[in-house]
C-alpha cells in the first residue's frame, strides 16, 4: 500500500497556504487579533505580517493595507 500522494500533499498545503491582502485595498475594520503600534510617530495596526493605516475615506474610518514601515 502506498501512502504517498502528492496531490493529497499539495491540496494540505494549499489549504494551510494564507493569502496576502493586496497593497492599497481599504476595509472597514481591522481583526480583533491585530496590535497597535506607533512608527515614526505614525500609527499602524498590525495584523500578522498584514499592516494597516488607519485613513478617512469620505467621512469613514477605513484601513488601508501598506507596506510593513521601518
């Protein structure tokens, strides 16, 4: 009996696999698992390796993905 497939293989690890959120793309609100942080006197939420901006779209708070800050 042979236990090793590799479709089996590459449906797990696409499965496991998380996909990014697109740089610029705005959402309402961020994960309650997200951590505030302050960066250069800016502040972030960040969400796993996911980064947010806190902007005004309009008249509503929205978050905006960026790229992680130095």
């Amino acid at each position: 009996m042979d236990w090793y497939n590799p479709w089996a293989t590459a449906a797990v690890i696409g499965a496991t696999t998380v996909t990014a959120i697109a740089i610029g793309t705005a959402v309402r609100s961020v994960p309650a698992s997200c951590i505030p942080v302050l960066v250069n006197g800016v502040s972030y939420q960040q969400c796993g390796s996911t980064w947010y901006q806190p902007q005004y779209i309009g008249t509503s708070l929205q978050y905006v993905v960026v790229v992680a800050p130095r």
